[in-house]
C-alpha cells in the first residue's frame, strides 16, 4: 500500500504542477483580455508571438471544433486509464512515469476548462502554429517523451540481440573447421 501512495504522489504532484500552471495562465488570459483580444509586449514580436484570448471548442490546437463532447469523455478516460496503469510501470521506467504525469495533467486542465465553460481557453499563438495552452503543451511533450522513451527502449533491447548476431557472422573461422 505504501508504495502505491509513494507511485501516486509523484503522479499527483507532476499533474497537479501542471493543472496549477494551466489554470493560473488561463485565468490571467480571461481576467485581462476580451475574447479574441491580442497582447504583446513588444509591437514588433506580434507576428511572431503573442498572447490571444480564444475560446476552443475542440481538440488541442483547434482541431475538431464543436466536439467538446467528445473530449470531455476521452479527457475522463485517459485520465482514468492514467490513474489504473501507473502503479504498474517500474519505477526505473521514468521516461513513461514523466510522459504519464504530463499527459494526466493537460488532460485535467483542459478537462476544467470544458466542464466549467463548455470550452478550453487558448491563448499562446506563435507565427502561424494554431493557438493552444499550457494543458495542450504537456500532453504534446508527454506524448513526445513516451515516443522517444520507448524508441530508446526498444534500441537498448536490440542492441544485445545485434551485439551477439554481428560477432557470429564476423567470427574468425578456425582453421581445423575449415578443414572439415
């Protein structure tokens, strides 16, 4: 039992970072700009990067508009799935465990979001990349982590397997088998 609590905590911990960041962002956005309001700092970085106010009904990055629906039942069970599978991943797998944590928090920001609003607030928009938010940005960089994690993984598994094929086919043939 200690050792699920001990798994969960940093699950809830990571997650709970990024709810925290997500939320607090969003609110600044609400509280300070009107829907589709822009805002930058500086006149001449607005082509590149600037803050809006965008009310998203869809997936991250805008996609799939007026499906919130549709998301707000698979936002609630990844993060049930989340929830079940990370007792079960080792902990020396901390790729997955960090990927997990990540993905658990974008999911539960925006997951707020649709269930307080209808909607998920956007507001980062750089050069011509749709607009998205902190939740849309750690689910992305979740998912990029588990690809990579398990790319590295299943290389080190290879490896061996490649390390003992090679040194068969490259062995020096002895003299007596030749013979033979």
């Amino acid at each position: 039992m200690k050792r699920y609590l001990q798994d969960y905590l940093s699950l809830f911990i990571l997650s709970g970072l990024i709810v925290s960041l997500d939320q607090l962002t969003k609110s600044i956005v609400r509280t300070n700009l009107p829907i589709e309001g822009v805002w930058s700092p500086w006149h001449w970085l607005t082509p590149y990067a600037r803050i809006v106010h965008w009310k998203n009904t869809g997936a991250a990055f805008g996609i799939f508009q007026s499906f919130g629906d549709v998301f707000t039942v698979l936002a609630i069970l990844v993060s049930v799935a989340i929830l079940i599978y990370y007792p079960q991943v080792p902990r020396r797998d901390w790729p997955l465990r960090i990927a997990m944590g990540l993905q658990l928090g974008g999911a539960v920001g925006n997951l707020i979001d649709r269930m307080s609003q209808g909607y998920v607030t956007d507001f980062i928009s750089i050069g011509t990349f749709p607009v998205f938010n902190v939740a849309d940005a750690s689910i992305s960089i979740g998912v990029a982590i588990l690809i990579f994690g398990m790319w590295f993984l299943e290389r080190a598994r290879k490896k061996p397997a490649d390390h003992l094929s090679q040194g068969m086919a490259g062995s020096p043939v002895s003299e007596e088998a030749k013979g033979e």
